[in-house]
C-alpha cells in the first residue's frame, strides 16, 4: 500500500476505509508481520461490506495455507525496536530535560519489554504493554514509585503506539486505557520545618549537641567535630530558598552587593535572588573565609549534605527533612509574610508568574497552619467590612427592616 493512497482512506469501521477522494472501499487486515489491502471496487457501503466479507474469507484460508503473505499486497511489518528508533527520529525538537527522561524510558524499555525488540508492531498486544508497565512501575525493593513517574512510562506507551498507528503500521493501538490504568496522584505530604526547628537542625549539623556538653578537659579539640561546610550550605538552602543544583553551580562571580545570580539547572536560564538582610552577614562570613575580595570559584564545594541533615534530624528528634523540605520553608515564610507569589516564582526561576508555586504549596500553607488560615480570614473581613456596613444600614427606600 503505498503512504499516499493510505493517508487517503478514512476509516469508516474495523479493517473498513473509504477513500476521501474516489469515495471507493477498501479492506485493510494485520496477519502476523503480514499488513494486507483489498481494493473493494465500489462506492456503495454494503456492496463494499459484503466485497469485504468475501475477502477476509479467502484470508483466512489463505492463513491456514501458510499463503498469507502472498495475499493482497502485504508488506514486512516494523519490529518494535525499529519503531522505537523512527519514534525517536520524531523528538529531536523537544528540550533537553525532556529528551534526557525520554531517553531514560526507551533505555528502560528496550532491556526490559517482555517479547523483547525483534518482534513486529503488529504481534504487540495489551498484555505485553500492562506487564512492561506494571515491572518498571517498581524499584529494586518491590516499593510503588511515585505516581507521576509511573504515568510518564504510561504516557510513553501511549504515544508509541499511536505513532505505530499514525505511520500505518497497525490498524489500531493495543493500548488499552482500562487496562493500562492512569496511576491516580499520590497524597502530598509536604514536610516544612518550622523556624525554631531550622535553628536548630543548622546548630546540630554545625556542632553535635553530644560534643557541646562534653566539659573541655585534656587533647579536647571541638573544632574537629564541627561540620561548618555541611551547616552553612543547609543554612543557605533554607535562607535563599534555592535548590541543590543551583547552589552547588554558585560562583562569587555571581554574588552581588544587591542581589545574587543562579543558572536554573532545568532550563539554563539565569533568574536572581535578593540579597535578603539574613543573608549579607553570612555571605560576608563566607567571604572573608575565602579570600575576601579576591574570592573566587565555586562558594559551595558541591558536596551533598543530605547525610549530615538526616542525622542532625534524627537527633534533634525531629522528621526527615531533606533539603528540598529546606527550601520549601522559605517559600513558605516569604508567602506567609504576605511577598506577591510573582516575586517568589521569578526568585525560583519560574516564568509561570507563580501557578508552579500556588499549585504546588497552596495546600500546605493552608492546612498546616491554623493561625494563616485565621489570619486570611481576617483579611476577607476586612476587605468586605464597608459592604458589610452598607447592606446593614441601608434604608431600602424608607421601608423599615425586618426582624
């Protein structure tokens, strides 16, 4: 079948087409690697239906014959690892971060799909697909991973197959979506310190509280058991409210009197961050540390504190914050303390004018705070006072209030 006179036909029922121009039928059947075509030689639809009939009759005997590819013009069906690669052919236009997950994906399923890359698109079934689907939705312990990951393999299945379908290759998809089930969104449970609790994480990261009640005797050297690197960098996530990517990448160079400049690691795209009052005195510290105004490279030497933060955590008696749970509480605070989310999203490096932040955060910063939600309240009060005022009081006319 040649690809114009297939762009042609409209589909009108299974294996049924009519031609968009001619008006003229076809029959159109999958047999294994084998895509046949029948040109049905009518307009009318039940002529056509009955032609169509007749034909997949002679298929079938032709099947069982072992003469199936000899019939009605077959071609050699793709095999799923030449449809993965003509896919991929189709997604060069797509950003790097999409194209480094993707990637990831068709890795993933290239070492793990069932029937494995040399089988034809047209042999795939919906079973094969739910049991890739349902083996990479797991990790090495047997654990659900999170639901948006799982519907990102889903999403790649998806559109696999329907590119099979859009290049002719098979009829219709084997993706089935009740089968092939949308993973539903995992419960959020966002945990943000409070101030009081990042005090005083930072001050056990920096020097254990075990170390600082042992009394100063004989060869005791504090200064060995303090973790200043590991403090300052998790003090500077929770104060900037800057990611991990970005603070490992900060330069001086990019240190200003005014402000401070980051390269969003997703996008490569610079955005800048105030240099809030709580953050001077600690850059200067900092600073001075590395050579004052000659400093230069890199501020953070990039080392993950993940580590240190877990154990200051657990000996504080405290949740396991991690240091996206730091930079959160910044959010956090500078929400609460009534900054426009346009600021907060373009201090993060969002161009979303803060949709990413409200729907990310909204329900934290409403649920897990009493006196915020007291105090919105408060603030609807005040803003409808004078309405309020007006309606009570108004005379309607002359007429004289009900009780």
């Amino acid at each position: 079948m040649s690809n114009s006179l297939w762009t042609g036909l409209k589909k009108v029922a299974s294996g049924f087409y009519r031609h968009e121009t001619t008006g003229v039928y076809y029959g159109v059947k999958y047999l294994g690697r084998v895509r046949a075509m029948e040109c049905l030689d009518t307009t009318d639809r039940k002529i056509g239906e009955r032609r169509m009939r007749e034909w997949l009759g002679k298929l079938e005997k032709a099947r069982k014959s072992g003469l199936a590819g000899k019939v009605g013009g077959g071609k050699k069906s793709l095999s799923i690892g030449e449809l993965v690669e003509r896919y991929l052919a189709t997604r060069t236009a797509v950003s790097e971060s999409t194209k480094v997950g993707e990637l990831g994906r068709v890795r993933m399923f290239r070492e793990g799909f069932g029937v494995g890359m040399d089988r034809p698109v047209t042999e795939v079934r919906n079973g094969d697909l739910a049991a890739w689907l349902a083996k990479v939705s797991v990790d090495v312990e047997g654990k659900l991973k999170r639901a948006s990951t799982r519907n990102q393999y889903r999403a790649f299945l998806r559109a696999l197959m329907d590119f099979a379908v859009a290049e002719g290759e098979i009829e219709e998809t084997p993706f089935d979506e009740k089968i092939c089930k949308k993973a539903k969104k995992d419960s959020i449970l966002r945990l943000i310190p409070s101030r009081e609790e990042f005090d005083a994480i930072i001050m056990e990261i920096r020097l254990p509280r075990w170390v600082r009640r042992v009394k100063v005797g004989p060869g005791y050297q504090p200064g060995r058991r303090r973790n200043d690197e590991a403090a300052d960098y998790c003090f500077f996530l929770g104060g900037a409210g800057i990611g991990q990517a970005e603070a490992n990448n900060l330069n001086w160079a990019d240190v200003g009197e005014e402000e401070i400049r980051f390269m969003r690691a997703k996008t490569r795209t610079y955005f800048y961050v105030p240099m809030f009052a709580w953050l001077k005195p600690f850059f200067d510290r900092l600073r001075s540390l590395a050579g004052g105004a000659a400093a230069k490279g890199k501020v953070f030497k990039g080392k993950s504190a993940k580590r240190a933060l877990a154990s200051a955590c657990k000996r504080c008696g405290l949740p396991s914050f991690t240091p996206r749970n730091l930079r959160a509480m910044r959010i956090k605070r500078l929400w609460e303390a009534g900054v426009d989310v346009k600021e907060i999203s373009k201090w993060q490096g969002h161009r979303d004018g803060g949709a990413l932040i409200m729907s990310t955060y909204t329900e934290v910063f409403g649920s897990t705070s009493n006196s915020y939600s007291l105090s919105q309240l408060r603030k609807a009060e005040v803003a409808e006072a004078h309405f309020s005022e007006v309606v009570v009081k108004a005379d309607f006319g002359g007429a004289a209030s009900a009780g």
